[in-house]
C-alpha cells in the first residue's frame, strides 16, 4: 500500500502555518475590532494580544507535534489522550463544517474579489467560487510538492501586498485625523474586539496535519508553527499601524474593505485595485492550504476505521488521498450551494473550532502525565503557557455562545449529530477486525 511522501521542508511548513492564517480576516475585520475599540491604541493592543495568544497556542501543540508527529495533527493528538469519540468528534466537525465550511467561505471571497473587475451576479459567484475548488482539488490531487509549492507562490504574494500596504501607510500622505479615535469602551469592548481578531489569527495549526509529510516532522512541524505565527502577528500589527496612518477610526469602523480603501487613500483606484487583487489571490490561497492539509486529518480517521474505508488509500503514484480530497471538496460546492454566502458560512465554525483548539491544548496536561514531556522540545512557560491558552479558549467559547446562540447551538447539534454516526462506524470496525 502507498504511504505519504515526504517532501515537505521547514520553509513549505511555514508558509502553510502562515498562508493558512492569512486568508480574508485581516482585509475584512478590523472594521469589527475598531466598532469595539474605537481607539488606535486599543486596536492594535487587541491585534498585539491575539498574537501573543496565537503565539501561546503554537507553543503548546508544538510539544505535541514533537511527540506524535503523525499525518492528521490535532485528530491524532486528541484520539491519543482523550479516546476515540474526542478525536472523531473533531475530525467530524472538521469535514462537516470547520473546514469545508472555510474553503467554501474563502472561495466566495475570492469569487467577491474576482467581482470587483468582472461583474458578477451571486449565482456567478457561486460559479466562480465552485470552479476555484475544482482547479484546487485538481493540483492538490496531483501532489504534495505540487501543491505545496502554489501554495508557497500564493503566500509569498499575500505577503508582499500586506507589505505593500504597510509601505503605503508609513510612506503616503496621511488623511485628516488618521488614527483619532474615541476612547475605548469598557471591558466588554475588547472582549467583543477579540472574535475578529482571533478568527482573523486561525489556521497555522493546519501545518500539525501535514506531518506525515514532512522531511523532518518532529523538528520541523513545531518549528514552523512557531514561525508561522510569529510572523503573522508582525504582518498584522504592521497592517494595522498602516490602516491607522491612512484612515481615521471612524472611517475604519464603517468600512468593509479596509485595506481597500486604506490604498485608495495612498495610492488612488490603482492601489484600490491591485489590493483587490491580493486579497482574491490571498483567499484563493489560504482554501488551497485547508484543501492539502484536512484531507490527511480523514486519513487517519479512516485509517482507524471511524471514516470512509476509500479515504484511507493513497494514489499509488501521486501519493496524495484522492477520495477524501474529492469528497471534501463536493462537500463544500454543497455548502456554496445551500448558503452562498461568507457569512452563512463562518457564522458557526467558530465555536466548534475554538472548542476543540482548547481541548488539545489540554492534551499537552494529559500526556505528559501518562508519558513525560518529550526529550526534544517541551512547551515554555509550563503549564502557565498552555494554561492561558486553554483558558483563552473557553472564554471565547463561552463568549461565542453568550453573543451567536443559535450558531453555537448550531454547532453543538452538528457534534451530537457524529454521535450515532461514531457507534455505526465502531461496530462495523470492532465486526471487521473480529
């Protein structure tokens, strides 16, 4: 039977880590964080603070990178300390909405960007978005090096137009009353600031599924999503010290493009235009990430007999799961088709996704306990670190249900839905192994 190849370097790693992270969230919600801080400030101590988080996170899973680096990441990490059911719950959710619904989501934004040359009516853009998803499942399909290396071109350009802006802001000419602002509420304030800027920083944990693929995963996972999230903290409070410099708070707060608009001001409609541009090529690259690395995550599922039997074969010559990378993706045409809108979509995998961000992180105090910190790397800060983290989780859990109920209800039936469906596939395992 074929196995993953492993091809992937601590560079690749890295920009999965960072591409994964960097989709639409900061061209699109800082105007959210600014309606709950209206204040320069605030803002970036907000942006500053998510980072930091982010950073805490990336320290925790990278100890259990380090012991376990198996394809599948957190499914596996879970399954290892909390049983079977966590870990199918979890990669259930992933496939049914956390990542599907993503990829379909940020397909939609690239198909909005793409409408911003081309007019397109919403069932063109649903069009557009369905044909992006065919031509991704087409490279990642063909394999890994394939696909990692277009996903590697992709960050590198969302990159360079997040530095283009930062350049903008510190070099073009500053509006009346860029960066004034009113004082900043009360603590309910930067509690509501932080579900935009903590939906902005997900995603580098994608790096952890790959590991079956890594040249050198128990030194090069950890590491890059170390790397990956510290240079997306820096990427985005250097976007956000330009957005400032450009516009006023006020102007922020009302606007659902801002870092078009924030060109604009610098650089007329041709800045408008070529931001445009990065963020479609930006969204297009961050669901080309989700595309390479949840698929791995149904591979292990299946592997244990709780997914698909089919999902679990590799091509024998691409060495890449084909059925599960065809399976998610007509999943998420699916979901284009029944929602067909951005936020339809993301309105309920937040609380699903920070649910289980929180669990993992607690597998970190489980593990150790059974089996020791591992030799070649242990989380600093122990067990402050992936204490916050874990506490940082529940919180907005807590919050999302308090401020979205009926999407975080939504969520919850959708894990009691894997219930029954997690009995059906156990008993067919346990009949086929006997």
């Amino acid at each position: 039977m074929a196995t993953f190849a492993r091809r992937l370097t601590l560079f690749d790693l890295v920009l999965i880590a960072t591409g994964a992270c960097i989709g639409s969230g900061i061209f699109r919600t800082p105007s959210q964080v600014a309606a709950a801080l209206p204040s320069g400030p605030w803002m970036l101590f907000a942006w500053v603070l998510g980072g930091l988080v982010t950073l805490a996170g990336a320290l925790t899973f990278a100890e259990l990178a380090t012991a376990m680096p198996r394809a599948g990441g957190m499914y596996e990490w879970l399954t290892e300390a909390f049983g079977g059911l966590v870990g199918f719950l979890q990669g259930w959710a992933y496939f049914l909405v956390v990542a599907t619904g993503s990829i379909a989501a940020l397909a939609l934004v690239f198909a909005e960007y793409v409408g911003y040359f081309v007019p397109l009516g919403r069932a063109g853009a649903s069009a557009v978005a369905i044909a992006a998803l065919v031509v991704l499942a087409g490279v990642n399909i063909a394999g890994v090096r394939l696909a990692a290396a277009i996903g590697d071109a992709l960050t590198l350009a969302k990159l360079a137009a997040l530095a283009a802006i930062v350049v903008m802001g510190f070099v073009g000419t500053r509006a009346a009353g860029a960066g004034a602002g009113a004082a900043p509420p009360a603590g309910a304030g930067l509690g509501a600031a932080m579900i935009g800027v903590l939906w902005s920083y997900g995603g580098w944990q994608h790096a952890s599924f790959v590991a079956g693929e890594a040249r050198h995963p128990a030194r090069d996972v950890p590491r890059g999503m170390i790397l990956g999230t510290a240079l997306v903290t820096l990427a985005y409070a250097l976007a956000n010290v330009a957005y400032l410099r450009l516009l006023p708070v006020d102007a922020i707060v009302r606007s659902p493009h801002v870092a078009s608009d924030a060109a604009s001001v610098a650089a007329g409609s041709v800045g408008a235009s070529l931001v445009s541009a990065a963020i479609a090529v930006s969204a297009l690259g961050t669901a080309g990430i989700y595309m390479l690395t949840a698929p791995r995550l149904y591979w292990g599922m299946a592997e244990r007999g709780l997914f698909f039997r089919g999902v679990a074969r590799l091509h024998p010559v691409w060495r890449t799961p084909v059925r599960g990378i065809l399976l998610q993706t007509a999943w998420a045409i699916a979901l284009i088709l029944a929602w067909g809108t951005f936020e339809g979509l993301i309105s309920y995998v937040l609380f699903v996704d920070w649910l289980f961000f929180g669990l993992t992180a607690a597998a970190v105090f489980v593990l150790r306990r059974r089996r020791g910190a591992p030799a070649d790397y242990r989380v600093p800060g122990y067990p402050v670190v992936p204490a916050v983290f874990v506490a940082v989780s529940a919180w907005f859990v807590a919050s999302t249900l308090v401020a979205q109920p009926t999407q975080a209800l939504a969520g919850a039936a959708l894990l009691a839905l894997g219930l029954p469906v997690y009995a059906v596939w156990s008993r067919r395992r346990t009949r086929s192994a006997s």
